[in-house]
C-alpha cells in the first residue's frame, strides 16, 4: 500500500491542470505612499527606467523596475497637471504623450528629474469636456507618425471636431485624419509587421468588442463620425451609409472601405472592455509567442493573445486567453527588450475583477514553456492548428474537438447578442509528421462568423494538457 500511495503522489503533478504560476511569474510593484496612481501610460527609457502618467495628470519615473527586489524602487515626480494622458513614449531625450487636447513633447533640459520643456506638437481635434472624449495615442511608426484614436462624445455623438476618427500626427506637427468609424477605443499599437490596431468597445455599431486594423482610408464600423469626411480632401467620403439591423459581411458588399474587426473578443467570454495593444517583439524572452499580438482587458483584469493573419487582403485570426489574476482593470501595456511585460491599471469609472483602484504590475517568463494552441490558420475546408509542443496522436480524434459558430447584428442599438449561430461539423482530423500541427477538415465554416473551437481531448505527447483549451476565430474571409 505504501509503494502504491508514493507511486500515486509521484505521478500527481504530472496529470494536474497547468497554472500560470508555471509559465508566468507577476509581481506587484510598489506605488509611492498616499498617491493615487491610475495609470493610464507606461513609456520605457534608458538606463531602465520607467515613465508612467496616471488619469488625473501626474507624470511620475520609477528607478528599480527591473530589479529583483522590487521593495526598494525609487519613484520621483516629474511634473503634474497633464490632462488625462493615455499614450507614451521615449524619443531622443524626451517623453512624448498623447493627452486627451493634443500631442506633447516633455523634456528635462537639466537632468533634475523634472520637466522644464512643455511642447505642444499637435492640437487640431476638438473637446468640450465630455469624461468619454478619450484620446489614446500610439508610439512612433517607422516613419515617426504618432496615431491617436478619438472617442466619441459620450461614446454615442461626435460633438466635437473629428471625434469617431483615428488621425496620423506627423513629427513636424501636420494633423493627417486617416480612419473614420471609431466608436470608443481603448488602445491602440502596432503588429510585427507595423500595421496599426486599435481595440474598440462594445456598444452602438459594434455587436461586441474587438481589435481592428486601422488601414488608411478605411471605415471602422460606427457611422457617427462621419459628418467631418467633408472637413478633409485625402479619403472619400462612403458611398452608401450602413444600414441598420444588417450584418457586416452584407454591409461589407455595400461599402468597399468597410474594414471589419481583424478579431472579435465575443463578449463576457473574453473579457468585456478591450484595452492595450502591443506585440512581442522580444524573440522569445517572452516565452513562445514572438510577434503574436497580446491585448490588454480592463474589466477582467486579463491579457488575451491573439494570432493573426492575412486573408484577400483583410486581417483575421484568433484570440486565447492569456494572463489573469491582474490587481485592477488593465490600461496601458509595454513589454521591454528582455521580456519584462509592465502592466498598469485604474478601476476608476468602471468595475473591474481586479478589485484594486489602481495597480503597477510586472510579468516575466519563468522559462517553462506551457502546452498552447500557438496558431490558428483558416483553410478553405477547415483549420490547421500548430501547437508550443508535440501533441500526443491517440488523442487527436474528431471527438476530441468541438465548435460553434455565430454573428452578431449590425446596429445602432447597443450591442448585439450572439446570433445566426451555426454548429460546423469536425468530420476528420490529421496530425502532421513532427506532432506540432493538426490538420481540422470541418463541413459549415461561416464567413463572417466566429468560430469558437474547444479541445477538450487534446493531450501533449507528455501526456499534460492544454493551458487554455478555447480559441475564437473570426472568418472575416474563407481561403481559396
């Protein structure tokens, strides 16, 4: 009995549910004492600092966020009194922002720890002192451009100049409006390949929230905004306005600069209010997910990653979970050269999982690489899925999949349920030579829908079982 029970308890972990605390180690990083710091920008500098501004204007520096000991991080303030900054960066000596009036350059002429140089680059859209009329501004593209996505008043009108709009700010000050459609963003990055995301919420025009590529010229979904086509001469105004109670796919047909969500967060399942966008640009520091893209979700308090890819020219993909277990609701994100991902966060205005009014928050790869779905890649008859690790061929069946598929309706109600729901049938699976890819051939894939793929049998050729076991894909095209 005694050898049996240490058999038993031998073998234990090799069957238990993978944690993140295996892959991911996160670590609070102490705040200064009797502040209140929501943050709503994170910008990385040399010499391993780090910048952050909170929601109520205060731009402060953080000496030892890299170190292991976090208990004796330096914080200075550097200046107060920006108006809701959410967007950062370093550039050549300076910190460049996006609030929510205009685009700043600060600078510390004299290496004090404070600012003395207050420039103001860009200041061409308009506010009236609406809480929603955020304004979440990019890094540098490579041609030195900062994008900035506007909120609508309210989140419903465009009471203000170019509000519903995403606009280019080039280096030299030029307002450049670029996306009409927004509705209300809450971040906004690039890919691997520098192409501009942004996710935008649930709400009017948008069935559930999603990251979206910001193609010039393109049309985003939500008409409002779209009274100031005739401010600007560079994009045609659309041809037909959308109808309402549609579908996108349908919609698409009717309006050729319809660019619809690359991925659709179908909402309560993955998270509900979308915010940071950023890729992993670190090579592997970060684990194995290099230049996929991760997103920020505020009411959850979570991560999500997503993969993407380019079908007919349009951007689609699919979003798994990630990260969790964050301490407030996530705003800004930046992931550093050696793999350090800071996370910063606000509760205020909306609830989050977290609990916290606010929180900095650090994440490494503890250097175990956990059993993922890594990609997932439409095909004209189904999906190819390559995965972190061998999978075990005994358990790859039909069976052990299952999916699901829906729309939702476009609309200038609020949101939309899951509807049109499909239930595609997974008639054969293939695992290719080396274990790491699956081959699904599926009946009744949907264009336009999301395709919600759960595998629930699928065991790695160790025997462990998959971190996150569902993936939402959004077949924005279905391959030739």
């Amino acid at each position: 009995m005694r050898s049996l029970l240490l058999t038993i308890a031998l073998l234990t972990p090799l069957f238990a549910a993978p944690t993140q605390e295996e892959f991911y180690l996160r670590e609070e990083i102490p705040l200064p004492e009797g502040e209140v710091m929501e943050i709503g920008s994170i910008a990385l500098m040399p010499e391993q600092k780090v910048a952050v501004t909170t929601r109520r204007g205060d731009l402060w520096i953080c000496e030892g966020a890299y170190e292991d000991d976090l208990s004796k991080v330096k914080w200075t303030l550097a200046h107060r009194g920006l108006h809701e900054p959410l967007g950062m960066f370093y550039q050549d000596g300076s910190l460049v922002l996006t609030q929510r009036p205009e685009v700043s350059k600060l600078t510390d002429t004299d290496n004090d720890g404070k600012i003395d140089s207050f420039e103001t680059i860009c200041a061409d859209w308009g506010i009236n002192g609406d809480y929603h009329e955020y304004a979440f501004g990019s890094p540098a593209d490579k041609d030195g451009n900062v994008w900035v996505v506007l909120c609508l008043t309210g989140s419903f009108n465009a009471n203000s100049a170019w509000r519903g709009w995403c606009v280019r700010v080039t280096p030299d000050g030029e307002m450049i409006p670029t996306c009409s459609g927004i509705r209300s963003p809450g971040g906004i990055g690039f890919n691997a390949d520098g192409d501009t995301f942004y996710t935008d919420n649930q709400g009017v025009w948008n069935g559930s929230s999603s990251l979206k590529w910001l193609k010039p010229g393109s049309f985003q979904g939500n008409p409002t905004g779209n009274i100031f086509y005739p401010n600007q001469s560079d994009i045609k105004p659309l041809a037909n306005q959308p109808n309402d109670k549609s579908r996108i796919t349908t919609e698409r047909e009717r309006i050729p600069q319809f660019m619809p969500p690359a991925v659709v967060l179908p909402h309560g399942k993955v998270g509900q209010s979308p915010t940071a966008v950023i890729h992993d640009h670190t090579s592997g520091r970060f684990g194995p997910f290099s230049n996929q893209v991760l997103v920020g979700e505020q009411t959850h308090s979570e991560v999500q990653r997503v993969f993407t890819e380019k079908i007919k020219g349009v951007y689609q993909g699919a979003v798994i979970k990630c990260l969790s277990g964050f301490r407030a609701g996530i705003i800004p994100m930046r992931l550093s050269d050696d793999g350090t991902l800071f996370v910063g966060g606000s509760n205020r205005g909306w609830a989050s999982r977290g609990g916290k009014p606010f929180t900095f928050e650090r994440v490494r790869w503890t250097g175990k690489t956990p059993f993922e779905i890594l990609e997932m890649r439409a095909k004209p008859d189904g999906f190819v899925l390559t995965f972190t690790e061998a999978v075990d061929p005994d358990s790859i069946k039909p069976e052990s999949f299952s999916m699901a598929a829906w729309t939702y309706i476009y609309q200038s109600k609020y949101g939309s349920p899951e509807v049109d729901q499909a239930t595609p049938v997974i008639k054969s699976v293939k695992v290719s030579p080396d274990g790491k890819s699956i081959r699904l051939y599926i009946d009744g894939l949907v264009k336009g829908h999301v395709h919600h793929l759960i595998s629930n049998g699928v065991k790695s050729a160790n025997g462990g079982e998959l971190w996150h076991r569902d993936a939402y894909y959004t077949l924005n095209e279905i391959p030739d």
